[in-house]
C-alpha cells in the first residue's frame, strides 16, 4: 500500500477527455457528431483526501469517474495512480491494478448481483486477485461486515434481503475487500433516506480516517459535500469550472455557476435571506456545447467576450483555480438581511428551544 | 446505526437459489390448471420415456384381419390401415415427436442463448449476430425444413435442424433483450471494477441473471416447436413410415378420415394435449419467475 512516496498525490488527473461519438447508417457507419461529455479535465487527489466533484445531472461527472477507473476508455488526456500511468496498462496489468481503486455507486439496488450471497460478493475481489483461500476470503468478509456495521451472520444471505442502506453498506463492504487506496464514490448517498445518508457519509469519513483512503466523492448535494469533502471542484458540462479547498468555495465562490449552486441550497434558518442567483434555461446540449464559456448561456454576467473566448482556469489564490473571464469584478453574494421573522414569534420559540436544550444538557 | 444490524430474518434459505426448487414447485401447485398440466404433460413424458413396456402392442406389428378398427376394449384408440395398434404407436410417436421437442428446444435454446448474450456483451459483434437473426426470423420454419429435407433427405433429423433453425433467432432476440437489461445493471460494472474476468463475468454475472427469463420463454416455445415438428411430418419431411410420430400418423389417416375418422384424430388430439399442457406450464412459468408478480 506504501510502496510510492507520500509525496507523490494518488491521483493526477491531466487534460482527460471523452467525446462519445454519434453515429448513423446501417452498413457504412459515419460519425455525425461528438458528445463532448469530458473536455479537458484536470485535477490530483492527495493521499487520505476527499475531492468532491459536483454538478447537474449530465455535466459529466460520473464519466470523469469512470474515465479514472478506466471502465470507460478516455479519449485522450493522462490518469496517474500513484504516479503510474493507467491508460498505458494492458488488459492483465489494469486487472491487478483495479484492487488499489475501486467504486462505490448510486443505486444500492442494482450495484449487488442479486445470483451471489453476501459473502460471495465480498470474496469476489480477493478470489480475482488471488488473496489467501476461501477460508481466510470467508474470515475476511465477516471482519468487512462487522467493519461496515452489519453481522457476520449476514454473509449467507442474497443482496434482495437487505434493505437500501444495508445493500449501500454492502457495497462499500466490497469496495475495501483488497485494501485500495482510491475509491470512487459515485453519488454514494442520493438514493438513501435522509437518515441513512448521514449514516453511510459518517461511515465513509470513518472509514476513511481508519484505513487513509482517499476519495472522489461525486455528488450533486451540496449540503453533503460540505460534510465530507476537503477540496471540491465544481463541473459544468465537461469542464471543471472552479477548484478549490472547501472553505474557499463556500465562503468565496467565484465563479458565477459556482455561485448559483451555493444559493440553491436550503438554507435551516428561515430569517437568512439571501439574493437567489435564479439560473435561466436549462443546461445546454454537451452535442453542441455553447461557443466561448460554455456557461455564458444563462450566466448574469455575461459579457461579449464570454461567447467569443473559452476562459482557462485560472489561479485566483494558491489552490483556487476558477474559470471565468471576469471572476475578479463579479460582486460576491450577498446575505441581503437577517430580518423579518427573527424579530415575532420565531426568535421567542427559538429562545425558548434553546433554553429548554441548554437546561437538558448541563455543562 | 444499530437498528440498521437488527436481523430482520424473514427470509428461509431454500427459497433464494437459481432454481429453489421447492419454492418453485409450491408456487406452481398453488395454480390448479398448471398442475393439471404438470400431471398430464408428466404421465405423457413417462409414458414415451417408457413405452417398451408401457405399450400393449408392438407398433410395428401389422394385423390385416383388424384393419381400421374403431376404439374398443381389445384396442383402447383403435386400429390403422395396416390393423397397427394406434395407442401403441401413439406412445412410441410421442416419444419421437417430444425428443424434436426437446432437441428444438435444448440445442436452439442453447445456440440462441449463446448469441443472444455473447451479441450484448461484445458490442462489436452485435451488429452481426443481430443482421444473421434478422435474416433468420425471415424464413418460416416449414420452409427450412422443406430445404433441409431437400438436401440431406427427408427424416427426424432433418425437421431437428429445421426446429433448431427455427428457435435460435428468437431465442437469441429474448436473451438479447434480457442481456441488455441486465447489462446496464451497476453490478456489471461492479464486478469489472473489482477485476473480475470476462468469462466469470458473462457467466456468474449475466447468463444467470438471465436464465431464469431465457427459460420460460423456452417453456413457452416448446408447445410451438411441437407443433411445427408435427407440421413438419405431416407434409412428410420428418420420419419415414413405418417409423411412428405424431404428425406423420395423422397425415397417414387423412385418406380415411370419412371411413375411420379415429385414425387421424386421435394423434392429432394427442398433439393438441402436449401444446396446450406445455403453454399452459409455460405461463405458469412465467408468472413464478417474474419477480414483478411475486408477492
């Protein structure tokens, strides 16, 4: 697990792309078009950290995760684990590397095949890889059902006798079967109850702390990030449109787009208003990306110079990258009052809560 | 967290397999016309897996002073032309008339199956194999077996190729569909991430995952494969008299059905009793094995 030097990140992403082409015809297939669905992404994820990448649905992001694992062939661009080059591997040579990298996915429901028992599936990576015999895979695979929070009882039982959380948990179970370094957590948590998804992040974060896993978390929920993630990066139709450590992000979005997702999130207190940066339209086709910035489309400070030139990521701070033309003349949003209902009856309810909770809990 | 562990242990064991048998089983029974089916469809295979000594008569034997008699206590379906014994060549018929059945079914089903999910997993033979069904599914199976028997000669083994010609291309586009569904599954992916081999993959991952729905629309065919087999011999490509199968028998009464209707109508009764039985397990089949109306 150690064997490169701590220095060198986990992950270096580099200029990856994926165009998926469309073709037609039924003997003499052309192609007529290409689905920009990854354009130029880059970005590394150090040892024992979390990156998020967040985005509407579509815009790229569980391609970008694919591409790492390379589940998908990328189109061009480099992904180096642990500073090896993965799209060089031969077929055998992906294969071993696939323990160090793994995945967790969106749909608990489908992610577990429902002909295997519990234990079987936790056996599947060590029995490809060739780790110990069965006794020893069986043993193992009580310790990663224990580990994730469920019995060890459970390992005879099929995936369709689980609920969505204890198949997520099986899941992740499976993801740390041969001790990987990188998983990549595609929207791990988005189709569990509110309950169990503050469960299943808790027990990444754990996980994490224990074994030093680092992680692509892809998400659209940016309450969760919040939660979870170091450094979080923000895609718009193929591209990454800003980089940055968590608290520069939420604090100080600079890009306009970045801006938008911020002011979406509900927001627990109902005095705090805030300006709502309202998005126009919907997300343009990734078939024909928009000219320039791909966002100037439905961004409220566009400029005649958005449509013409593509803006690069540029630095705005030491690791805050953002892409946007004008990101230094673009006023920060703004909390517009704390006023209104903080003045009636809520404030006295407030109080009145939180003096009923200070007197529960002394000290 | 801990209400997440509590073992909820609803769930018994046997009923999780591929193929739990006593579940299915019960499942079945709880459907009375399927069982009915069930019941006939098994003394009918039983009676043609034993017919040496279930018959009461030798097939072959021919008895002129007992020509073309009708139904009696001596001869339970009668007598043909030739004063055969038609419930004895009615069971060994049946024996030949099921083994096209089964052939149709086991070798088509096979070769479909193969093609079908071999033509989801690698996209780029898809194209291919899914043009050779087409063209397939374009022929009639009467007419290949008409071409069959044009080249290698009229017999059993002629309206086998035919039957397995004719079931492959639909298996293939019903293994095919369910493939794809399963294809698109995350657990596919799962398993490539983790490393899994493409062999392990296409047979612990897809074909089992498939196979249960492959079945029943095997179940389903079988009554139709019967049927084309029969047609087959009757129009005289399968076997050659004095062979006995059931399509053939009923062609061979045909030219005496005003003076004894009993010739032709019984074997031709026959074969409508093993398609009705066989769809109507078929059905039942199908309704276990759909998860959607399982409750």
């Amino acid at each position: 697990m150690s064997d490169a030097p701590s220095n060198v990140p986990v992950l270096q992403v580099d200029g990856l792309v994926k165009h998926f082409a469309v073709t037609r015809g039924l003997i003499r297939r052309k192609t007529i078009g290409l689905v920009r669905a990854v354009e130029d992404v880059s970005f590394e994820i150090a040892r024992g950290e979390t990156l998020a990448l967040v985005g509407e649905s579509g815009c790229g992001k569980s391609t970008t995760g694919r591409l790492i694992l390379r589940l998908m062939e990328p189109t061009s661009g480099s992904v180096r684990f642990k500073g090896k080059e993965i799209a060089d591997l031969d077929k055998d040579a992906l294969r071993r590397m696939r323990r160090h990298m793994q995945i967790i996915f969106q749909d608990p429901y489908a992610s577990l095949n429902p002909r295997m028992t519990v234990g079987e599936i936790l056996a599947e990576p060590l029995r490809v890889h060739e780790i110990g015999d069965d006794a020893s895979r069986a043993a193992r695979g009580r310790e990663l059902l224990d580990i994730v929070g469920l019995l060890p009882e459970h390992a005879r039982r099929y995936p369709h006798q689980f609920s969505g959380g204890q198949r997520q948990r099986i899941g992740i179970a499976r993801a740390l079967a041969a001790n990987p370094d990188l998983i990549v957590c595609d929207e791990p948590v988005s189709a569990l109850d509110v309950s169990i998804q503050a469960q299943i992040v808790n027990l990444l974060q754990n996980l994490q702390q224990r074994f030093g896993l680092s992680y692509l978390f892809i998400a659209h929920d940016l309450a969760v990030v919040k939660h979870i993630s170091d450094r979080v990066a923000v895609m718009y139709l193929g591209k990454l449109v800003e980089i940055s450590d968590k608290k520069t992000l939420y604090d100080r979005p600079l890009h306009p787009y970045t801006q938008a997702l911020l002011a979406a999130i509900p927001k627990p207190d109902p005095a705090l208003r805030t300006k709502r940066v309202m998005l126009q339209g919907d997300v343009p086709s990734p078939f024909r990306p928009p000219t320039g910035c791909r966002f100037h489309t439905r961004c409220p400070h566009a400029q005649a110079r958005c449509s013409a030139e593509e803006p690069l990521l540029r630095e705005a701070a030491p690791g805050h990258r953002v892409a946007c033309h004008f990101f230094e003349t673009i006023p920060a949003p703004t909390i517009l009052a704390r006023a209104g209902l903080a003045n009636g009856k809520f404030a006295a309810r407030l109080a009145a809560f939180e003096a009923a909770k200070t007197a529960r809990t002394p000290g | 967290m801990s209400a997440e562990t509590l073992d909820t242990g609803f769930a018994r064991e046997s009923e999780t397999g591929v193929f739990a048998r006593a579940g299915v089983l019960r499942r079945l029974a709880r459907d009375r016309a399927a069982a009915l089916a069930g019941l006939v469809l098994s003394g009918i295979v039983l009676a043609a897996l034993f017919a040496p000594w279930v018959a009461p008569y030798d097939p072959y034997f021919t008895d002129l002073t007992k020509v073309m008699r009708p139904p009696d206590a001596e001869h339970w379906f009668g007598t043909d032309n030739t004063g055969r014994d038609i419930l004895s060549r009615v069971i060994f018929g049946t024996r030949n008339t099921l083994i096209l059945g089964l052939v149709g079914v086991i070798v088509g089903g096979l070769i479909g199956g193969i093609m079908g999910i071999f033509a989801t997993y690698y996209r780029r033979l898809d194209g291919w194999i899914m043009r050779l069904v087409d063209i397939m599914l374009a022929f009639p199976a009467i007419l290949i077996g008409l071409a069959v028997a044009a080249i290698f000669g009229a017999g059993l083994s002629a309206v086998a190729i035919a039957l397995v010609v004719a079931t492959v291309p639909a298996v293939a586009r019903e293994a095919r569909g369910a493939a794809m569904g399963v294809m698109g599954q995350d657990f596919m992916e799962a398993g490539r991430a983790v490393g899994v081999s493409d062999g392990a993959l296409i047979w612990r991952y897809l074909t089992l995952n498939c196979i249960s729905t492959i079945f029943v629309f095997l179940t389903l065919r079988f009554g139709q494969i019967i049927l084309t087999g029969s047609a087959l011999g009757f129009l005289g490509m399968g076997a050659q008299p004095p062979t006995a199968e059931l399509g053939m028998m009923a062609a061979q009464g045909r030219d005496f059905l005003f003076m004894a209707p009993h010739i032709a109508t019984i074997p031709s009764c026959v074969i409508f009793v093993i398609v009705l039985a066989a769809n109507l397990l078929g059905d039942a089949f199908r309704d276990v094995f759909d998860p959607r109306l399982q409750t």
